[in-house]
C-alpha cells in the first residue's frame, strides 16, 4: 500500500502509539536559554517551556506530515513518549468547567516565515503584569521592540537554521494540561519535515 494516495485506516493511525519512534530532542544553546530566561522572567505566575522530539520514519506520520495535517494525529501531545518526557505537570490532565470546553480552539496553522515574529511579539508584550505602553519612553519601547525581533530570529536561526519550507507550523491558545494555570496560554508546535523532529515552546501566565 502506498501511503502517497491512500488515506491510512483508523486501525494504521491507532497503531502508531505503538510502532512509532520517538525519542527526546538534545540540549540547547545560550540563544534559547536566552529566549527562555525572558519569557520566564515576566511571567512569574506562569512560564516557559521548551521540548523537542526526533520521529523515526512510519508511513502514517509521513502521510499526515507531508500534507500539513498533523494535528489530526496524537503524535504531538499524546503519544507516551512525548508526554513521559515532558515534566509531571504536564502528563496531567486540566479539568476545563464545561463552558469553557465550547471555546476550546484546536490547533491552528501558522507560517514558518511569521514564527519568529509571533515569538517576537510575545517576548516584547511580557506578562499579565508587564505594562510595556505605561512603564517605558516610546525609546526604550523601540529598543524594546528590536530586542525582541532580534532575539525571536535567534532563537528560530538555532533551531532551525535558515530552512523554511521545510516546516509546519500550528498554534494553540487551549490549556491542554495541568502546566498552564489560566486563559493567558500559548503552545507552538513546529515540525520539521527533512530532520523529522517535533518542537513544542509553551507559554503561560495568570493574573
């Protein structure tokens, strides 16, 4: 069976908890801890966490990767791996009150060219108790700004160098565990398709 044409079964996409490889990603350089520092710094009702997963090949994963549809399999929260190697807090379930399970948004895709933008804006935007507008001069907001630009381009230039076409993108604003205590969330989840690996950047902040 070729993959290429064929949508796989529902029994090929519930096998891949079991046959797909998965193992966690290596350490990363002073660019990203930089990136995380800040993100951390002004969220101190929340945080920031950075993971990153190698795929070994499968068919399955291929046939939904290679058409920008990911987000229909489990692979990228779910999958026992994935979720054994994040921290405890993680692999624990956040208990939405019915009401807010109808604004639940899902997974939305994004654009590899506009990823380090939007990692941008939330370096330079800060936390719920960040006032950029009612604390800083309109100077130190530019320099504020094209500190964050740089840093956002930093941080992609170190994880993915200068390949774009290569990498699919999706977003989320959904409290989908325990990590993430309030409404002010974020999760990026970037794949890339020629190295087969699966990054997850999440942030989070309270009031």
């Amino acid at each position: 069976m070729s993959f290429r044409d064929q949508v796989p079964t529902s029994e090929q996409i519930e096998a891949l908890d079991h046959e797909l490889r998965v193992s966690p990603g290596t350490a990363y350089g002073d660019e990203v801890s930089a990136v995380l520092d800040w993100l951390r710094e002004e969220r101190p009702n929340g945080g920031a966490h950075l993971a990153r997963f190698r795929f070994g090949p499968h068919p399955v994963l291929d046939w939904f990767a290679t058409r920008n549809r990911l987000p229909e399999l489990n692979c990228m929260l779910d999958h026992p791996v994935v979720r054994g190697t994040l921290p405890a807090e993680f692999q624990q379930p956040f208990p939405l009150p019915e009401a807010a399970e109808r604004y639940r948004r899902g997974w939305i895709p994004g654009v590899s060219m506009q990823l380090s933008r939007e990692w941008a804006w939330s370096l330079y935007a800060g936390g719920m108790h960040t006032s950029v507008d009612l604390t800083l001069t309109a100077e130190e907001r530019e320099q504020r700004a094209h500190r964050a630009i740089d840093a956002g381009q930093a941080l992609y230039s170190a994880l993915f160098r200068d390949r774009y076409a290569a990498i699919n993108v999706y977003r989320t604003p959904d409290p989908w565990c325990a990590w993430f205590p309030g409404l002010f969330n974020s999760t990026w989840a970037a794949y890339d398709l020629d190295e087969r690996t699966l990054l997850l950047l999440c942030v989070t902040d309270m009031d």
